[in-house]
C-alpha cells in the first residue's frame, strides 16, 4: 500500500532573533505527512511544537524569526520560499488551521456568518448568497443548532465549545486537504473536549483531510492520533505510530511523558517526574539536548547528538540507547506494563522487553480508526 | 475511619450572585459536605459548575448567601471581629489556578512569600524572615537564590511552587488548591502534585483539590465530589467512584476522559448526560442520599432504591 505524502518537512532550522541572541527554536526536524491520516505532535512547552505548525503555514512574525535553512514541500511547492501572495491562496484553502483559544481567534466585531464566507468568496469566488447557503451547511456539519439564527448573531453569544465549532467551521469551509489543530481543545472541558474530538474525527472521514494535531495530553493523542511525533528541545526525537510510541516507546523522554502521567491503576508509588528543566535554546546543548535530565545518560550524550535509529518501518527514535554497542538499559516499570498490557491486549509481543538493537519485529501496521 | 476527626463541616452552603434580580445565578445550591482531618478531598466538574465558587466561599472570599461553613466547630461566615478573622486566616490558605496572575509582579518573591508571615507578625526580626523564606523555598524544591528574583523569571511550574510556599508561610492547617496544575505542562504537573502529596504527609496538612483533570484527582484525593450545575450529585472514596459511579452525570464525565492508551480509544464508547432523563415527579424528592456507607448520590427514592441494589 503506497500512501501519499501529502507535505514533507525536510530539515527544517528556525531561529528567533531576541535581545538576548539568537533562540534556535527548531533545531532540524523532519516529518512527512500522508493523506487522510492524523499525526499528533507532543512535547513540552517550548519544544517547538507550534512553532513547526506555524512555519508551515508561515505565520510566523517576519521582523525576528527567520527560516534558516530547509523545506516544507507541498504539492511541489516549497512554502518555507513562497510569496507573500502565493502563500495568501494556500492559506486558509489548502491548508488552515484551528488555535487553542477559541475566545481569541473570533473576530468579536464580525458576525458570525460573515466570518464563515470570508474565505469562501475570498478562495472560491462564491457569491455572497452562495457563501451563506455553505456557511449554513457548514454550521449544521459541525453540530451548530438552529444555524439560521446563529450565523447572524457574534462571538460572545456563543458559549466555548461552541466557539471552538464555528473555528473549526471555518477551517473546513475550502475542504482543506491540511489542517492544523494547535491545542484545540485544551481550553475546554472534558465532555465538551470529546464532542469537539469526536466531531474532528467524524468531519475527517467525510472530507478525507490530514490533520496535524498538536497537544500535551497524551490521552487526547491516544484518541486522535494514527502517528506520533515526540518533540524536545527544537528536535523529533521519537517518530511512530500511535501504537508504538505508546505501548513500546524507545526514547528516554517519552518513556519520561508516559510514566509522569497517572492512569487509573496508578496506586499510592510516587508519580515519575522529569527532573530539571527543558534547554535553553539560547544556547543549545552539545550533545544530546535532553542528556542533563536523563537517568540513563551515558558519555557519547554529552559530546555528539544521536541520529535516528530505526526501529521498525515506521518507528524511528534519536537516542544512543538503541547503538548497538551501547549498554541494555531497563525502562521504567510504567512502560514494561504497557509492553505487557499490549502482549495481553493484541498477543503481540509489542517489540520485546529491554532494547532490542532496532531489529525488534514489531507490527508496523496501522489499524483503521 | 468513623473516628475521624470533622476539620470541616459544609452545611446547605449556597451562593447566589445578583440575587433578587432577573438575572440570579444560583453558582453553588445547597451544597453539604464534609471534609475530615488529613485527608485530600477532591472537587471536579466542568466549567461553571460551581467548584471554584464552593471553594472560594469556603475560604470566605465571598459572603455565603446561606447556610454554613463551620470550620473545628466554629461558623466561618458570620459575624467576627478583625481579630478572629485573622487567626481563622491563618489556618486557612489558597493556592490558585494560574501561577502568572496570582503572583504581584512588582514584589520579590522573598516579599511575596513573607507577606502573611509579615501580616501575622510571625518573624520577630528581619534575619529570622529571611531565614523562614529561605527554608520555604527550599521545601519547595526551589533556593534561596531565588528570593530576590520577580515572578517573571520564573516558569510556570516555578512559579506555582512559590504559590505553595506564599500559602505554607503561615503553617496553615487547611489548603484550598484551586486547579493548582491545570495551566502547568504535563511533566511539570507530575512535580508539582508529588510536591503537595510529599507536604501533606510530612505536615499533616488537609487539603481541598479541585480540578477538572480527572485522573489527577484520582491520583491524590481520598474521597472526590462531583459538581454539577452548583450541586453536589455524588460524593464518595476516590475508588469508589471510579469503579461504581451511580449518578449518570458522573458516567458521562468518567467515559469523556480520553485515557492514554490508543488500543482501549479505539473502543469507547461515550455516555452523555441529559438531566431530563432522570423524569422526576412533582412530589418526588430529591435528596443527597447514602447509597452505600461513604458513597453519597444526589437522588430520587425510586433512584435510591435502584442504585442500592445496583452496588450490591
């Protein structure tokens, strides 16, 4: 089965220029994504998760951040290069996205309505009586009740999740072939945050869309995410399907996330918590960027930055840990019982426990959702 | 377990805002609850159900509008001089939602921490301030470098550990944490909650946590309460509510968790909760009833005896 990729990010380097110097704020970072899938990107805050999101829909602010050096490959086209102007067709079209507080990214002036047609005859040339037949549509797609009296009305009529749903109304108005969720549903609660995901998820099956999806919480991930992406410090360093990354995670980081995090079995033993601090990118780390936090650090971390290491097709992880020569290292008990949790659940062993040199045979296939 | 100790009885508690007028909002109603000596009792709902408000109340930020908060006994609300006001204050402290607006950025941080030591006269000279500020620091996980520093060269989870250290400069007995982690990064949460759990133990503190992150409150609470629409719909053991939970508004929040766990997702199925399905009748009464000893459900008699037999 060959997918598609619909966008590649190759080697991507951004830098903001502060008063303090130069913050390297993504620091090489590679991902493709392909059509119709959802791929989660977690990480801390400051690990450059919205910044990557950002580049690619170059909203970056032109007078201190700058693309150092790579592409973000579209349909040919490289964004990280576009016009202005060329950029101002792709954005909100091809590719749009949906921000974290849907208090702010309303206009709170504008109606409604005239929010939602504003890309439709911006994008599509539709006539204005034709914008508002769609924009009505749209209302009704995302689960809006009597869309005939809410397109006129404006944003502070409209309680939080409500709000979250005309933005994503909007996002989806062109049938865009990307979008990008930035923490759409962190503002929220957590019944209104299923309805918002369950809906995501819904939408995406009717116009077939790839979603990039960026969070914190790893619960949402498991729900949304076909792949995911572990960002630290400006960099990916675990790369894999959803399955992977949860039930058989390489990187000392992840297995950090996924330990820090009580499930419901968790009993009175101390919750796990990274110690220290996230790098300065001010100046970053020789070396392996997470080394200083990490409880099985070795001599290599501190001087050279690990490459990936390929564990299955899908999986890749950037951690020294998985070089041959290095020493076999015992993870965390959270992740062996995950190991042990996806043997009971599927019957498969999840890639075996300890490290396995990257040749573990682990079931790269991706199941449906 | 019956020989507790009652730190803090919540009787009939209820706060109205614009009272009287057409636009009355009934934030908490008639909300009873009790809270025992060093135990952590949860608080979760969604947004406007009132947990913030039952909180703040509580601590008397607000005036109730009825009913009574009696804390060792004692009324809180309620006539009292300047002078009773203070002692009570001392015994109870805050810990708030967002660590960037709690903190005055115009104050250090040693300033900021000795506040109530300063307004309880509780240093006899400067050294001994500094000396109390330094060592709150460091019970923190923080040091004493830190002292002469703003709030704004802290990071989020910094900034709520000196939030703990403002609320355990004056030995309270009693901490409200309002959604003390809710703005901080997943592993900076995990600090932060070991820090309060490692403070309860080695200070005998009690505390009320809310929260609407549901398997945080889980983690730490010994019994939690569930919120809705400023009443009291169920309260019980932390395990008991997880593994029994009778009031369907309970379910529905219980299933809308996402856990992390993609093989369990794919799965769930969620409940949502319409309060017209309960179908109460004119002269049924509904009452914050105890299903099973501990476990209290807001219900119907008919509910009662459903549910009663439900958890046999």
């Amino acid at each position: 089965m060959v997918v598609e990729k619909i966008l590649q990010v190759k080697d991507l380097n951004i830098s903001f220029h502060t008063f303090s110097g130069e913050v390297k704020a993504i620091r090489g970072v590679n991902f493709d994504l392909y059509k119709g899938e959802t791929l989660a990107i977690v990480g801390e805050s400051g690990s450059g998760k919205s910044v990557t999101t950002k580049s690619i829909m170059r909203l970056l602010p032109e007078h201190n951040s700058e693309i150092k050096s790579g592409e973000i490959l579209f349909n040919g086209k490289d964004l990280a290069k576009l016009k202005d102007r060329e950029m101002q067709k792709i954005r909100g079209h091809d590719i749009s996205m949906i921000f974290q507080d849907p208090m702010t990214s309303l206009n709170p002036t504008m109606k409604i309505g005239n929010q939602i047609t504003e890309p439709l005859i911006k994008h599509q040339n539709m006539s204005r009586h034709d914008a508002k037949e769609r924009a009505l549509d749209l209302l009704k797609l995302v689960g809006i009740p009597k869309p005939e009296i809410r397109i006129n009305q404006y944003p502070h009529q409209f309680s939080g999740g409500m709000r979250q749903r005309v933005v994503i109304a909007i996002a989806l108005a062109c049938n865009p072939k990307i979008l990008i969720a930035d923490e759409p549903t962190t503002a929220l609660d957590v019944t209104i945050q299923a309805q918002i995901l369950e809906l995501m998820k819904d939408l995406q099956k009717k116009i077939d869309t790839s979603i990039i999806f960026i969070t914190h919480d790893l619960g949402v991930v498991a729900n949304v995410a076909d792949r995911v992406a572990v960002m630290y410090g400006g960099k990916i360093v675990e790369i894999g399907t959803a399955d992977e990354i949860f039930y058989n995670p390489k990187h000392p980081y992840t297995w950090g996330l996924i330990s820090s995090m009580p499930d419901m079995d968790t009993e009175e033993e101390e919750l796990f918590s990274i110690p220290g601090t996230p790098p300065d990118l001010l100046d970053p780390p020789k070396g392996d960027a997470f080394a200083p936090r990490n409880p099985f650090v070795m001599k290599i971390d501190l001087e050279q930055e690990p490459p990936f290491f390929k564990v299955s097709e899908t999986h890749y992880a950037a951690t020294w840990l998985l070089h041959p020569d290095a020493p076999p290292v015992d993870p965390p008990d959270a992740v062996k019982r995950r190991q042990s949790q996806y043997l009971e659940m599927t019957g498969v062993n999840s890639g075996a426990v300890g490290l396995d040199k990257g040749n573990s045979q682990f079931p790269g296939k991706k199941e449906g959702k | 377990m019956a020989e507790r100790k009652k730190l803090l009885e919540i009787k009939n508690l209820k706060q109205y805002f614009n009272e009287g007028r057409p636009n009355e909002v009934k934030a908490v109603d008639d909300v009873s609850f009790d809270i025992y000596q060093g135990e952590v009792m949860g608080l979760v709902g969604e947004s406007g159900c009132g947990k913030s408000t039952t909180g703040r109340t509580i601590i008397r930020l607000y005036d109730a509008t009825g009913g009574e908060v009696l804390y060792d006994g004692i009324n809180v609300h309620g006539n009292k001089s300047k002078k009773q006001l203070k002692a009570f204050n001392r015994k109870m402290q805050m810990i708030f939602q967002d660590p960037y607006a709690s903190l005055n950025p115009r104050l250090k941080i040693a300033d900021v921490i000795a506040e109530g030591i300063d307004i309880h006269g509780l240093a006899k000279s400067k050294q001994e301030r500094m000396e109390r500020v330094y060592e709150l620091l460091e019970t923190v996980g923080l040091n004493k470098e830190h002292a002469n520093r703003y709030p704004h060269e802290f990071s989020g989870g910094q900034r709520q550990r000196i939030g703990i250290a403002r609320a355990l400069a004056v030995e309270p007995e009693f901490i409200i944490a309002d959604e003390p982690i809710s703005a901080l990064d997943v592993s900076i949460q995990a600090q932060v909650v070991n820090l309060m759990k490692k403070l309860q133990k080695d200070k005998g503190l009690t505390y009320l946590f809310i929260a609407h992150d549901l398997s945080m409150v889980k983690y730490i609470s010994d019994r939690i309460g569930v919120m809705y629409f400023g009443r009291m719909v169920e309260l019980a053991s932390a395990d008991d509510l997880y593994r029994n939970p009778l009031h369907p508004y309970t379910q529905s929040l219980l299933s809308a968790i996402p856990a992390p766990d993609p093989i369990s997702e794919r799965t769930r199925k969620r409940k949502s909760y319409d309060p017209a399905s309960h179908n109460y009748g004119d002269n049924e009464s509904v009452e914050f009833r105890e299903v099973t000893p501990g476990h209290f459900v807001l219900c119907s008699e008919k509910e009662f005896k459903q549910y009663q037999a439900q958890s046999k």
